[in-house]
C-alpha cells in the first residue's frame, strides 16, 4: 500500500519562495504553480522511466509525463545517449544539417495530412505559423476556434473562455487586443449545429478551422466522429484550410495522431511534445501546395534561430524511432483501459459522481455527473473535490495534473503493477473526499 506522506516537503516550499522573488509566480509557465488547487508545486530534482524526485528526495508516480512529451518515461537511455552525442557535435549551427531530413522523413511518414513540414520550437509557434500560412494561401482573415481548446499563448487564439452560441472572440488576457482577436469566432465543441450555421454565414471568409481532435485542455474530451466529418466536409466545399492541433495527441492516441485513429486527414497538422523527445521542439506541416507557399519555397514569412537545432532533433528523431520500431500503443491502450475502469469504480464505491473520459493513454477523472462534450460541460464539474483528490494523490506520491482541466498521461515504463497502486490510491483517497 502506498504511504502517506506530508503534500510538499520543506525543501520544495523553501524553493518556491526564492522562485517567487525571481520569477512571476515563480515559475515559468502557470499550471505547474499549483494555483488551481490552491498549493505549492514539488520542485523536481530528476526523473526517470515513469517517476519524478523532488527536491526533499521523494519519489512520484508521474501522470503529467511534462504534460505530454515523455511517452517512451523519463531519461530514456537512448534518447539521452543521442543527446549527449548531438551536444558534442556543437549544439546550434544555424545552417541545414541531414538530421533536419531524417526527422522531416519520419513526420512526414507517420502523419497522413503531412506532405512537407517546417521545424519550430514549441507548439505555440507551430499554431501560430499554422494560421499565418492558412490566412496566407487562402487571402481570408477569419478563423474559427472552439472553447476550451487550448493552441498556446498566440494572441488571435487566446479566446477560449464562452458561450455555447457562436460569438465574435473576446481576449483572455489583458494585452491581447481586440483587433487580434476580431477575425476568431468562438465555436462549442462536437456542436454540429453552430459550425454548420458558420459556415452557411461566413464560409467564403473563414481561413482556418483550428481544433484539438481530442481535446486535452479542458479535461480529456471526445470529438463525436459526426463532428469530425462536419468539421472536414463543412472546410472542404468553404476552402477554408482545416489544422489539427496535434501538440498532444500527435504520436500519443496513435503514432500517426488522431487524424489516424479517427480516419479524417486535415489539411494541415501542428504537432510539439513528443515530437521533440522532452526538448523544445514544435513542427507544423501539410500538403506540399500549402506548405510550398512558405518562405523561401514561397512569400509567407516564418523563421526561427534555434529551428532544426541538432540537439532538440536528436531527441525527436530518437524518440519517434523508438516508437516505430517498438509501439507501445496497445499497451498503452490496455492499461488506460485498465486505469478508466479502476477509477471509474473507485468513484462509484465512494458514491461520487463522475465522469472518466479516455483515449488511450490520455484520461481524465470529471467531477461531473454528467458527460463532457464540450467546455460549458467540463465547467460545471467539482474543482472543489478536484482539489481534495489531487492532494490526497500526491501525499500517496502520485502526481496528477493540478487542474480538472488537463488530461493525466502516462508512458511505456508505467506497469500494471503501477496503476493498480494508483487505482488503489483513488480509492482510499476517493472514499474519503467530502
Ligand atoms: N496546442 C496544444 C493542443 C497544446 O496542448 C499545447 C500545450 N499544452 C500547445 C498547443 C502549446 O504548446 P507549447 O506549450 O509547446 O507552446
């Protein structure tokens, strides 16, 4: 049985306020502050396979996986190895190297929408260059987005936050404009309906369509295979240019992403996370005739000092070549299964409503008695309970993302044995929730 232990040690408490003197809020991204569960975050020391240590020398069970990209577990010794040999070649040229090629050649070979791809490095640049190519060869300016579908901090895709009815964007940050945001239109997810009614009005305007094909930024939701359809069929006869944003779900819910698992094929993807093996690196790409409209093929502006770097490529490349020569997807597949199933029993022996939403290895626990089709949905879930159960998972030194609104991950190193103790956790900590 698992032990029970303090929730944040004294050396992780004593780290996050030096951060805090240093850095806003003491981090360099947001979620990972804790603040949606109303704490202080473990400060991480190392990882490896599927366990993270923090700096008071505690061990953790990780369901974040850095929230995506660490599918083959943390410190793969050949992912390592392939950086440590890329580092001692020099570590940035800003020249073309073959690498670029190789790790080109196998997006292109396992993403069916992918014809030529560009190498960025994040996934917030893979979006934004998406959009900008998108309004490019189509010489439209408005794009649909659909709340809680997160793309990164671009400012015209900053609008997430909305009503179910199709309402002209308004920014969720101060600093983003409303010109940025003018040309988004703010659609619900898996509503057939409202993208329909877009269509008939503002077809002949719409650049892009942007959407997560499954969605992990509020919470793991489905697309209903309707919705999919609608989305490809609704773009093909507008020549409105359809992205997938694969940050999350590219060689995650199936080596060749979603657009593979669901059978639709986008006209353009974005990809990041497992794409560059746990360094920075974001990719988007599509047909050759869109593509070719990028600079210097064509007149559409995106560069980048760093994009291609070897180091960040040697880990993508590894990590995709891992992947293809060994899959883990069905049993991936298996144990997410397998962890849907035990949670989902965990809630009901406790008496709590929920909802466990799945897809392969990506999975969230709603606190909602009712199923989670888009955000107004997932908005009405407990975060309250939320909060109690992520806190008595990380005293049992298992790490769930701290917010109901992202999606749990786990990798090839997580065993049988491992999410059973984890079902084992929920239950006790499940039982005990008010
Ligand atoms: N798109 C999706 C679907 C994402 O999940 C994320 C990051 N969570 C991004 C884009 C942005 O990627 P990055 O954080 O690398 O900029």
């Amino acid at each position: 049985t698992p032990n029970v232990q303090p929730a944040i040690g004294p050396k992780s408490v004593a780290a996050f306020e030096r951060a805090c003197s240093l850095m806003p809020g003491g981090v360099n991204s947001p979620a990972r502050a804790f603040g949606a569960v109303g704490g202080s975050p473990l400060f991480i020391e190392r990882a490896a396979g599927p366990h993270l240590f923090d700096l008071d020398g505690r061990r953790y069970l990780d369901y974040i996986g850095s929230w995506g990209p660490m599918i083959l577990g943390h410190a793969h010794p050949e992912v390592v190895e392939a950086i440590v040999a890329a580092t001692r070649r020099g570590t940035s040229y800003g020249a073309p190297t073959e690498a670029e090629s190789g790790l080109a050649e196998q997006i292109i070979e396992a993403v069916p929408s992918i014809e030529r791809v560009r190498l960025v490095n994040s996934g917030t640049e893979a979006t934004m260059s998406a959009i900008r190519v998108a309004r490019g060869v189509t010489g439209r300016e408005k794009i649909i987005k659909f709340a809680g579908n997160y793309h990164g901090h671009v400012d015209s895709l900053l609008v997430a936050a909305g009503s179910s009815a199709a309402t002209l964007g308004v920014p969720d940050s101060p600093g983003v404009t409303d010109g940025a945001t003018r040309d988004t239109i703010l659609l619900s997810y898996n509503d057939v309906q409202g993208l329909t009614e877009t269509f008939q009005q503002h077809g002949q305007n719409i650049a892009a369509l942007i959407l997560e094909p499954v969605v992990g930024n509020m919470g793991c939701v489905i697309p209903t295979q309707d919705f999919l359809a609608a989305a490809r069929s609704l773009t093909e006869t507008a020549g409105t240019v359809l992205i997938f944003d694969e940050v999350m779900t590219g060689f995650r819910v199936a080596y060749g992403g979603a657009q593979q698992r669901f059978g639709i094929t986008p006209d353009m993807t974005t990809l990041g996370k497992i794409v560059g093996g746990g360094m920075p690196l974001g990719a988007y790409g599509g047909r050759a005739s869109i593509m070719d409209q990028v600079l210097p093929a064509g007149k559409i502006f995106q560069a980048g000092t760093l994009s291609g770097n070897p180091v960040a490529v040697a880990a993508g490349s590894t990590t995709l070549r891992l992947l293809k020569q060994n899959p883990p997807y069905e049993q991936l597949e298996r144990l997410g299964n397998r962890l849907a199933e035990g949670l989902g029993k965990a809630a009901s022996d406790a008496g709590i409503e929920h909802q466990v939403q799945q897809v392969g290895s990506m999975m969230t626990l709603f606190f909602n008695k009712h199923p989670i089709n888009n955000w107004d949905d997932a908005d009405r879930s407990d975060r309250a309970k939320f909060a109690q159960y992520f806190w008595g998972m990380i005293e049992r030194g298992i790490y769930m993302p701290c917010s109901q609104f992202e999606a749990l991950f786990f990798s090839q190193t997580h065993t049988e044995a491992m999410i059973d103790q984890t079902i084992i956790a929920a239950s006790e900590v499940l039982a005990a929730i008010e």
